[in-house]
C-alpha cells in the first residue's frame, strides 16, 4: 500500500504502509525523514485535519503542514494623557434669520449681509473688515482701503466697549457675583437635627 503526501515544498512523495496502518504511523515516518518532532506536523485531507487514529486507504492523498509556535504580540490599549476634543453642539436661536435684515421705523427692509453673486439669493457673505466671504463657494471680495480702514476703527471701539462692560459686571456681578454666594454659603450655620446644634 502506498500513501501520498506533499510536501511544504510542494513536491509529492510515496510512503509505504500496511493495511492496518493510521496517520499516527506516517507522521513518525515523515518526522524520522525531516527530523522534526511527531507534534509539530499535521496531515491535511479534503480539506480536513486527519486524526491520528484514522486509518489510511491506499493511494490516498494527504498535504503536511507545521504548527506555528508564538504569534504576534497583544497591542497595549492606549492610554491618553489629555481629554477627548468636545463636538461643536448647534446652539438655536429664535428667529435667527431676523439677524439678516434691518428693518427702519418706516417698515423698510435692508439686508444686513451680502449675497453671494456665485452661489444665488439666500447664501450671506460673511462680513470682515476688509472683505466679503462665502463659506460655500469660497468667493472672496475685498472692500476699498479707506472703507476697510474705518470698518477696522469701529471694530476697535466696539471690542474696546465690550471689554469695559465685562469689567464692570465683574464688579456688579456675573463671575464675582457666584463667588460671593459661594461664600456665603460657606460662612451659612446650619442645624443639625442630631446634635441638636447650629454647625458652619
């Protein structure tokens, strides 16, 4: 009887075996051939491990493959130092397209922002001090020197006048005012109805 194995490198060999022989048997044949242990090689067929107790049908054929001792190494989990970038969330405004427009004590209505010639009615320029730019088609138009220049003034005093009043809510309130509640808080008795007495 003979059985036929492939070999790793692809060549076919005949080994001859006796009836009452398993797959057992041809591996230490092929393990004394290739000098490697008994363990280290498994015979394929139809697509199937074959067992060692199986017996072997004559002219049989089986592929030998060799198991792979180690493997790649387990990745570490990263750890971040610093937290997740927040997501932008939309904040909704009521009547947010009134923003758009001036209306005058006769009724008249102006828009505020520039359409965009490119992109049609509807599409606003975003107004700099020294252009008009869309977001949607990325159409710049630049304004005049002296135009630019005093857009640039305004701008100026209107963030001079906001810094002013952030100072003096300060003072009146906003941050200053949640502080001193904060310890007012702190300095408040409380009474406890274990005790039997006021506590800070």
């Amino acid at each position: 009887m003979q059985a036929q194995v492939c070999m790793l490198d692809g060549q076919t060999r005949f080994y001859s075996i006796q009836s009452s022989d398993n797959v057992s048997e041809l591996k230490a044949q092929i393990s004394l051939e290739m000098g490697l242990q008994v363990d280290m090689l498994t015979l394929v067929q139809n697509g199937c491990i074959a067992p060692n107790t199986q017996k072997i049908i004559d002219d049989s054929t089986y592929y030998l493959s060799l198991k792979l001792l180690g493997g790649k190494k387990k990745k570490k989990k990263k750890s971040y130092s610093s937290k997740k970038k927040s997501q932008h969330k939309h904040k909704a405004t009521k009547c947010g397209a009134l923003n758009y427009y001036n209306v005058d004590g006769s009724g008249k209505v102006t828009l505020r922002q520039k359409n965009c010639p490119k992109c049609g009615p509807g599409i606003f320029m975003a107004k700099h001090y020294d252009r008009h730019y869309c977001g949607k088609c990325h159409l710049t138009l630049k304004i005049d020197a002296e135009t630019a220049k005093k857009n640039l003034e305004e701008l100026k005093k209107r963030q001079e006048a906001k810094n002013v009043g952030a100072v003096e809510g300060g003072d009146k309130g906003g941050a200053g005012k949640k502080d001193a509640k904060k310890a007012k808080k702190k300095n408040e008795r409380i009474f406890c109805k274990f005790c039997k007495k006021y506590r800070f």
